[in-house]
C-alpha cells in the first residue's frame, strides 16, 4: 500500500493550524519540498540543505499510542 506523503503532512498542517501556526506553515513549506524532490524539481541534496533528520528512529507506536 503507498500513502500519499504530500497530503498526510498537509493534512497534519491544516489540523494544527489554530494552535500552533508556525509548525503549521513548516509542516506545508515541508510538504511542498518533499514534492518538489519527489515530482524531480529538485534534488535530495537540495532537500537536505533546508532540513536535518534525527539520528534516532521514530517509533509510531510511541509517538501516537493505540
């Protein structure tokens, strides 16, 4: 199953945007970069110049508890 990437960080964007404004326009201004890298308009190293990825895994479960 593919998920569309693009719409899951906008529609986490669209759900913070009364609380937490500025982590809503990242979340968009991220969303729009990682298609531009996707769609071919720019490069994995251009992505990486504009963010850092942390060094430790993510676990879902952690972040959003069932």
């Amino acid at each position: 199953m593919k998920y569309d990437a693009t719409g899951l960080l906008v529609n986490a964007a669209k759900a913070l945007r009364k609380r937490d404004g500025g982590t809503a326009y990242a979340l968009a201004e991220l969303a729009e970069n990682l298609r531009k890298v996707m769609a071919g308009e720019a490069t994995l190293d251009e992505f990486r110049a504009a963010y850092v990825c942390s060094k430790e895994p993510i676990d879902p479960e952690k972040v959003v508890p069932a």
